[in-house]
C-alpha cells in the first residue's frame, strides 16, 4: 500500500540555521508533491507543489527538492526563525480526477532563539 | 485570495445528536471540496471528496450514511455526523479547489462527543 514517511521525532534547531526536513514514499507515483506547515488546532496552509518533472523549486528563505529516483522530497527553509515552529506536511498528489492528495503524518519544527 | 472558513470551529455535543459542518470558500468558487478527519499527532485522512451539484465520492472504510456530504453550491459544502458518538471525536478540516493542484484549508472544526 501506498506509504508516506516523516520523521515522527521533532527537528530542534537554532535560530538562523538552515532546518531540512524529509518526506519519503513508497508504492505510488506522484504528479506532484505539496508541503503544508500546520499549528496547533489549525488547518494546514500551503507552502509550495513541485512536479514529478521538476528537481527544485524556490520560495523567499523556502527551498524543496523532489527525486523521483530516491522517491524522496526534501525541504529546507533557511535562516529559520522562531515563527517558522509548526508541524510541516508532505502530501502527494496524482493529476486528473479529483486532485485527492496523501498526506504525511508531519514533521515538529522547533526553532529556538 | 483564496480563504475557506469553517463554522463552528468547535463544538460539544451528546452521543446520539447530529452535527452539522459548514465549510465556506470566501473569495474564490470551489469545483472541489475535500472532507479530512485528523486524530492527534497523525495525518489528515481524507473521508469523501464533493464537487458541486455531484454526490461525493467516499473514502474506504468511511460510512456514508453516518457522515453525510453536501456541496449545495460551489462556495457551501456541509459534513454532517450523524448520530455521534465519542469515536466521532476528531479535528474535522474542509478544502477546497478550483481546477487546480492546490488545495486550501479551512481553519478546521473540533468535534467532542460525550
């Protein structure tokens, strides 16, 4: 069956350094893959989508990178700030029909000052 | 652009009653909408996808006829749980599409049944 993994442990950084944060997947093909940051109690807000075509793609201090070899996503976000603590989604998606996405359980980012 | 809001953002309710879930698109017009329950500390599992004027299309494993779905418009879908019990308990979060990749969420409804 189709398998998403984050890492379940929560990511502990400093301030200012650069958090990287993985999504591996197995069994399934994706079109595309999203990254979605939550907090507590609240509905995830999207970050960025990169297809199955693309290796990386940008965003201000946002940066996330797709190998379909690997079937890994890896996303960074740099110069990382006490506002950037949230849950970080990785979801999976497959074009046409309804778009239905595949979501990871999330990643626990704490940026400390 | 593209806020979803959700109403009630959490409510109380005994076994046996049913409630009811809006999940609204504000500024833009949702050809599709996406029911997801999360239970703490795991994924969003999606229960049934909706577009507009069409019955949705559920999960496996996600009754029907315990959570019913309309998308009376394309900016108004509603979930109903029917008939709740304390296993309903769960964060209920709607989103909402338009011909597009992305999806964009709603702020997510807290159901606690007694």
């Amino acid at each position: 069956s189709q398998k998403i993994e984050q890492n379940s442990e929560a990511l502990n950084i400093q301030e200012g350094k650069t958090a990287t944060l993985t999504c591996n997947y197995t069994n399934y093909s994706p079109a595309y893959l999203q990254w979605y940051r939550q907090d507590p109690g609240r509905g995830p807000v999207f970050l960025l989508l990169i297809r199955e075509n693309e290796k990386e793609k940008r965003k201000e201090r946002l940066k996330v990178t797709f190998d379909t070899t690997l079937k890994q996503s890896l996303f960074h976000i740099t110069a990382s700030q006490p506002a950037d603590s949230a849950t970080y989604l990785c979801a999976l998606g497959a074009s046409g029909g309804y778009n239905k996405l595949i979501f990871g359980a999330g990643t626990r980012l704490a940026v400390h000052p | 652009g593209a806020v979803v809001s959700q109403h009630p953002s959490w409510v109380i309710c005994k076994s046996g009653t049913s409630v009811k879930i809006e999940c609204r698109s504000l500024d833009f017009q949702a050809t599709t909408m996406f029911w997801y329950r999360q239970f703490p500390k795991q994924s969003l599992m999606l229960m049934a996808t909706s577009n507009e004027g069409s019955k949705a299309t559920y999960e496996q494993g996600v009754e029907k006829d315990k959570f019913l779905i309309n998308h009376a418009s394309l900016t108004l879908s509603t979930l109903t749980v029917t008939s709740a019990h304390p296993e309903d308990s769960s964060f209920y979060i709607c989103s909402a599409s338009f011909r597009t990749d992305t999806q964009y969420f709603g702020p997510g409804t807290r159901l606690t049944v007694l």
